[in-house]
C-alpha cells in the first residue's frame, strides 16, 4: 500500500493512486476477515469432538473465538462501507 499512498514522509511512494492504495486495504481487510472466520470454524469444529478431555481443553479457543467473530464482523463492515462504522480502520 505504501506504494501508491501519497503522504510526505513516504520513500517508498512510486505512484501517487489513492483508489489503488484504498483497493489495496480493502483486500487486505478482507483476507484477514476470512481467516478469522476460518479459525473461528476450525475451533468450532474441533469442539464437536466426542472425546471429553479434548472438549474441555478447548474451552479457553471457545471464549477467544467470540473476539474472532467480532473483529470478523467489524472488519467486514469496514469493507462493505458500512455507515455505523465509527473508525476508519485498523
């Protein structure tokens, strides 16, 4: 992104493009939003283990999965340009 985003400080400026360099976090927002959903699926498929022990010492991936699914969420939102999102990004 540091490629194409104008800002004075920059030394790695090359081409001053604001929609490319905005198109450029959008994909990014997007990929991390995918594999947070992907690790919030795993830990749940892994809980639906019949073997007890295994349950149990998922419990604290369970509770870390909710934080997942929000920034998933949040993230989402900031692609999709959504008018409630307070923030412009991370």
């Amino acid at each position: 992104m540091l490629l194409f985003f104008e800002h004075q400080d920059n030394v790695l400026l090359m081409l001053p493009d604001a929609a490319i360099a905005s198109a450029l976090v959008k994909v990014q927002w997007g990929v991390l939003a995918v594999a947070s959903s992907a690790v919030v699926l795993v830990v749940a498929k892994r809980r639906r283990s019949p073997w007890a022990p295994r349950r149990r010492a998922l419990l604290p991936s369970v509770a870390g999965s909710l934080s997942g699914v929000l920034y998933s969420a949040w993230l989402t939102s900031l692609v999709i340009g959504s008018p409630w999102c307070l923030s412009s990004g991370p």
